[in-house]
C-alpha cells in the first residue's frame, strides 16, 4: 500500500514538474496558495519522502501473487 501511495505522489511531483518545465506554471502552489503557504510545502515535502521510498523499488526482487494471494517469485527456475 505504501509503494502505490509513494507511486502517486511521485506521479504527481512528476506532473507538477512537467507544467513548471513546460509552461512555467507551479500546479501545487496554484491549487495551496503559492510555494510558501504552508499546504504547499507540505505537498512538496510528501513527494520527496515518497521519491525517496520509490528508491527502495530498484531494488527489491519482484514479486507476484499467486491465485491464492501466496508471494512468489516472479521468475520460476
């Protein structure tokens, strides 16, 4: 649950980025009330730590489940 979260809000940094890149409008500080208000940096500061935890997903073996919901290797030998 804690990837897909993290995976959200990279997604939406992501986003954020490509519309400051692109048209240099900052969505978050428009929709908070400017990169100082206070809900923007808490915005800010939650697609960081999830970019962070989104590291740990370089390396991590993969996993899928099985059809009764047992973890297993994605790749059998």
């Amino acid at each position: 649950m804690l990837d897909r979260i993290s995976l959200v809000l990279v997604i939406i940094g992501a986003l954020n980025w490509g519309t400051i890149g692109l048209f240099q409008f900052d969505i978050v500080a428009w929709i908070f009330g400017g990169q100082d208000a206070l809900l923007s940096r808490v915005v800010y500061t939650l697609v960081a730590l999830a970019g962070i935890w989104c590291i740990s997903l370089l390396f991590r073996n993969s996993e899928v489940l099985d059809s009764a919901g047992h973890r297993r290797p994605e790749h059998d030998e």
